[in-house]
C-alpha cells in the first residue's frame, strides 16, 4: 500500500495514520509525502511543502522498484502538487486509488485555494472511490453544505454521475444518534450505519478510514465489502481512543486497538471469575471469619493446609522469578517467594501453636487434604507451561486474598471493632496496603506476560488464572467441611462440590 499525503508528527493523521492503518490490515505500508506538517492534537502551527520536482522524485522512487497493490492519496497541500501526482497516476495505472479529499478543516476553514481545489477534482476522477465528509463533497460540487443525510445522498449521486467514481459521502458531520455513511456508485447505494461513537478523540478519522479501505480493497472482492469491514474497524477505533490518552487536545483513534486488546489482560480476567469471586465473598467460611464466629478448630484445619499450600505455592513463585524476562520482576517473585515462607508463615505457626497446640514439626508434617493437594497440582502444571500461565495462576493467590482482607477490613467497621476479632492477625495482614501495593504489582506483571503472549497462550493464561480461583474458593470451604483422602474399603472422605450458578 501506498500512502501520498502529508505528516503529522504526533502520529494521529496522515501518513502516520495511513501506515497504522495499512498495518493493522495485514498490509506493508509505504509513504510518499507531499507537505511537512507541524501539528499535533491541538492543531496546526505551520505547513512546508518541498514541491513537485521532490515529490515526482518520492513517486518515481517507489513505482520504479516496488510493485503497488492500491494508493490513497490524502493532503495533496497544493495545486501543483495535485497535478504532478495525477500525472504519475496516469503513468503507472496502479490497481486500486482511494482519495481522501482534505478540503476543509475541523473549523470549517478551506485548506485550499481555488487552483487547488480545481485540480483535487481533476485528481478525483482519475481514482476509484473518493471519501469526502460533507463540507468536503459541497466543495467538490461547488454547492452549499447539505444540511441532511437526503441532501448528502443527493449530492453524492451528483458527484458520482459527474465523475464515474463510487462515492463514500461520510455522515459524520451530521446530528444524530448514529454515523451514516452512504456508498453511491453509478449502479447501486448502500447505506452503512454504525452508532456514534461518544468520544472528543476523533483526530485523523478520515485519513484512517480511507486508508483502511485502500488496504482491504485487494483482500476484498468489492469496495461495498471493503467499505463497511473498515467502517467496522474504525468504529472499534474510536470506542478505544479515550485509553490512548496522547496529548491534550482532539487525540487520534486507537489504530491497532483490534491487535492489541483494548481492555488489559487482567481486567478480562477478573470479569470473567465474577462468579467466583461472589462465592468467595458469601462463602461461609469467609463469612464467619470477617464475623469472628468461626470455630477455632476450622481455622486451625485452614490454617495449617495453608502452612502445607504455601510451602508449595513459594517453589512455584520461584519457578516464576527463574522464567521472568527482566530483572524487576524477578525479583518480586523471588521476594514474594521468601515471604510465602517467612512472615505469612510465622502467621500460621503463631496462631496454631497458641491456638491448636501444633508446634513447628507439627505443621511441617501436616498433609495436603485432597482440595490442597489439587490446588498445589494445578500450580505445578501451570508453572510447567509458559511464564504466562504460571503469573497467572499465581495471582488470584495475590487478588482474591487482596479482596477478602480489604472486604473483611470494611465490614469491621472501627480499628477498635477489628482488633476485637480473634482473627484480627489474618484479616490485617491481607487487609494492610502492602500486601494491596504487591497485589498491583502482580497484576502490572500478568499484564506484561499478556502483551507478549499469543492469542492460544493467552487463552491458557485466563484458562490458569479461572482454574486458580475456583481453588480459592474451595480452599476457603474446607475449613468448615474438612476434606480427608478416601480409604479403601471405608468409602471416600469428606468431598466438595463447587459450582457458583451451575
């Protein structure tokens, strides 16, 4: 794909646009540029334009080497400009032309004197599809403004008549709760609708839009099929601009918002446990442990299965900081290792040798319950495949814990109310804004892991991370049902069945 139009140093229209655009599409993108723009979100400070003699030298530089599957022409800046690239046009007879008529600006104000505009005209019947918003497509006609979608439609009968090129007219600039784009060729209309989109980040849509069109017109087998799929991409475009966040002014549309996913790994994750996570916050265990009515023999039974969990969980934060690609996060797992075995631990030993009368050999020697043992499975296996799995496996162990002790924090109500709680120790520790700080951490982290992973292994990833927090669950429910291992010929143990909403 071939880009002839002017810059944009903040990357958001023009040829910046053009080549996201053409990226985004599966196509290699190429740019010839016709004027030097110093602008970004907030508008345009000054324009230079190298001339003809430089751009003819650009255009001749690319038809003579690299075969070219479609053009979009963009900001052509002058008449003399327009013609030479209608000329090359004209020698090279690429396959497909998109032209973009920048005409007028966001303010209204013509960008063009009348030679120019003249010679855009002249361009345009020499493309396949022009892509002109309203004030755009009075200019070329030389009429006023429609003031409606009948009138725009109108207009671009007119134009597609006068000239023999299929007409995009965008609606963009008209009120209403939806964007109509109409699509006029001599032959058919087709009416592609699409919601507006609520965002100020509209900067370089037209540049973008054409450009997608020129991109899929060789992947596609006509331009209505061409036109509604980039219509498509760029309303997706537009729903992601706000997470963008360049500059301070009208920012552009999220270009690659299709390849990158709009919304964070672990924001998809956490969506997608909801039920677990409603589970866990009614489980009554947890219940009874924010209440303090829980029995202190079921606490002690969790208690020492956690003593058991963790000593495994830390190996497998271990296999983790062994795997991370850079050094800092190496090292929060390599440190969240140590903690697992050290101050959560003396937590545990504390408690059970106050409380349960259990000294340091005796929770060493504590065996897994079978829902233990199946969590701590799971945590190997995962560790077992990528990096990717293994974070987030590990992190509802981080989250979950996060949200119960934060949750159990609130409902205590008073620092006075909290500390009546005989498990006052345990709600502070996952309620304390360092443990909070280290969940962020790992959560950035699983991010990091999610940018890097393809689509199949993230998929494992949010496979490990829903397995992870169906353990949770049902690690905090066996404190009050106490699973024991089967025993031949005495039937099986104590069993837990989970399944919130099944």
């Amino acid at each position: 794909m071939l880009s002839i139009a002017g810059t944009d140093p903040t990357g958001g229209a023009g040829i910046q646009a053009d080549l996201k655009s053409f990226a985004a599409h599966g196509a290699y993108g190429m740019a010839v540029t016709t004027a030097l723009v110093a602008q970004n979100t907030r508008g345009v400070r000054s324009v230079h334009v190298p001339g003809p003699a430089f751009l003819r030298e650009q255009l001749d530089a690319v038809s003579d080497d690299v075969a070219i599957d479609a053009v979009k022409v963009g900001m052509v800046a002058d008449e003399a400009n327009a013609r030479e690239i209608g000329a090359w046009l004209d020698r090279v007879a690429p396959p497909f032309v998109v032209v973009d008529p920048v005409m007028v600006a966001t303010s209204g104000h013509r960008l063009l004197d009348g030679g120019a505009e003249q010679a855009v005209r002249e361009l345009v019947s020499r493309a396949d599809v022009v892509t002109p918003n309203v004030p755009e497509l009075a200019v070329l006609l030389g009429e006023e403004e429609a003031q409606d979608q009948a009138g725009v439609l109108a207009q671009a009968r007119r134009l597609a008549t006068s000239t023999g090129v299929v007409v995009l007219a965008k609606g963009g600039h008209l009120a209403g709760g939806s964007s109509t784009d109409v699509l006029v060729s001599a032959d058919a209309e087709v009416t592609l609708d699409a919601p507006r989109v609520d965002t100020r980040h509209t900067h370089g849509t037209g540049c973008s839009l054409s450009a997608a069109i020129a991109a899929l017109r060789p992947q596609r087998d006509d331009w209505e099929t061409s036109a509604r799929d980039a219509k498509a991409w760029l309303t997706g475009a537009l729903r992601a601009a706000d997470r963008l966040a360049v500059g301070t002014g009208r920012g552009p549309v999220d270009h690659l918002h299709a390849l990158v996913p709009v919304r964070s790994f672990t924001e998809e994750a956490w969506d997608r446990i909801a039920g677990w996570r409603t589970a866990i916050a009614g489980n009554a265990f947890v219940v009874a442990l924010g209440d303090g009515t829980l029995p202190a023999e079921a606490f002690a039974f969790y208690l020492a299965q956690d003593a058991a969990y963790l000593e495994q969980y830390s190996r497998v934060l271990s296999r983790a900081s062994a795997a991370a690609p850079d050094r800092a996060a190496r090292e929060f797992f390599a440190t969240s290792a140590l903690s697992a075995l050290g101050a959560e631990q003396s937590l545990h030993r504390d408690w059970l040798a106050e409380h349960a009368g259990m000294d340091d050999g005796a929770v060493t020697r504590v065996e897994p319950s079978p829902v233990t043992a199946a969590y701590t499975d799971h945590l190997h296996a995962a560790a077992a495949g990528s990096y990717g799995e293994a974070v987030a496996a590990l992190l509802p162990c981080f989250w979950l814990y996060a949200q119960v002790g934060d949750d159990l924090v609130r409902r205590a109500g008073t620092a006075d109310e909290l500390a009546s709680n005989p498990y006052a120790a345990w709600i502070s520790t996952y309620g304390d804004p360092a443990f909070a700080e280290a969940t962020r951490r790992a959560v950035q982290l699983v991010d990091e892991a999610a940018r890097h992973a393809s689509p199949s292994e993230r998929e494992r990833m949010h496979r490990a991370f829903e397995l992870s927090s169906m353990h949770e669950h049902l690690f905090f429910e066996q404190g009050l049902t106490r699973p024991t291992w089967p025993v031949a010929g005495h039937g099986s143990g104590q069993t837990v069945v989970p399944a919130p909403g099944a």
